[in-house]
C-alpha cells in the first residue's frame, strides 16, 4: 500500500481541484475526474475529442457508493457484483447526482466496482465516484499498458499516477451488462 501513497495524495488533491487524472484501473489505464464535476467531464470529453452523447462511465468501491447515485439499484445487481470474477460494468437506469454531461439521454449512467488496489483505494478516500474512460482521443485503440498512452493524453491531464506504469502486462476492458426495468438484463458486451 505503500509504494502509491504519493500517488492516491496527488490524485485526491487533483480530483478535490477539478482537475483529469491519468490513472490505472482494474481494466485499463484511464482518464479520471470527480463524476459530479460537470466542468472537469466536459475536458475529458474535450481531450478525447469525443461526442458528448457518448457516454461514460464512472468507478466506485462499494454497492453501497452506487446507491447514492441511482435511483434505484435491482436486487440482481447485488448477485452481479457478488458474483462477477472479472471487471464488471452495469448500465443502471436513474442516474442521479452525477455530472448532468456524463449520465445518457436515458437517464442511465455505467457503473463499475474496482478491486484494483489502487484505484479501489482512490474511490474509498474520494468518497465521490470518479469517471473513469480509456485513455485514448476517439476512435483509436484503448492503452492496454501506460507504455501505449498517447503523448497528446498525457500532456492534457493535470496528474499522472506513477503506480503501475512499468508494466507491460495487457489489460482488457470490462464486460459490460445493462439492467433494465424489471429485472431485465441485458449482455452489451462479454
């Protein structure tokens, strides 16, 4: 726990002042601001050159953090993240007290539960879920190490963690599941 308490100190300070943070995740590296900061969501939307009508999705630690932000939380999402033994995102109806920009035209925002020890341990000292997308400009391939990140992103952040950027493991993106009314699920992507 050590070897990132620099970073997490950093990070916090740079999230609390609004600012991006280049960080690693249980997936990818990503971009990452204070999900409820609509001004800070609309830069990251800037620096990846990215519609804001494509959404993104935000990080926590805990079911209990998501029910803060949705409306409602179905009784299946609970077995979900129980259950869930790779990175799992869910598409919950009734976002709310998040960036105006950041949550759908459907009023549905993506929500994933971090393990990574890092970034599980920014979210617990946040205490606000913190957006969390590929740290790429649009269209072009995801970083699956920090090796890969282009040098535009990593000029148009405010913060780069050092923790984890000597890896050259690939990494892969999150299955991503949305609940609908009624408890229905539906597979965006395994």
């Amino acid at each position: 726990m050590e070897d990132f308490k620099e970073d997490i100190k950093n990070a916090l300070k740079t999230l609390k002042a609004g600012g991006i943070i280049l960080y690693p995740t249980d997936t990818i590296w990503g971009l990452g601001c204070d999900a409820t900061n609509e001004a800070a969501v609309k830069r990251i939307f800037e620096l990846k050159h990215r519609s804001d009508a494509k959404s993104m999705l935000v990080l926590t630690d805990s079911i209990f953090r998501v029910e803060r932000v949705v409306d409602e939380v179905p009784e299946v999402a609970y077995s979900l993240v129980e259950c869930a033994d790779k990175p799992l995102t869910i598409i919950y109806d009734g976002a709310k007290n998040l960036a105006p920009n950041l949550i759908a035209e459907d009023g549905s925002v993506g929500i994933r539960i971090t393990n990574e020890a890092f970034s599980k341990k920014l979210c617990e000292e946040f205490r606000i879920p913190i957006v969390s997308t590929s740290a790429n400009i649009s269209g072009e391939p995801s970083p699956h190490n920090f090796s890969e990140v282009s040098e535009v992103i990593k000029a148009g952040v405010d913060y780069i963690v050092s923790y984890r950027q000597d890896e050259k493991t690939s990494s892969t993106p999150s299955s991503i599941i949305k609940l609908g009314k009624g408890g229905v699920v539906t597979i965006i992507r395994e």
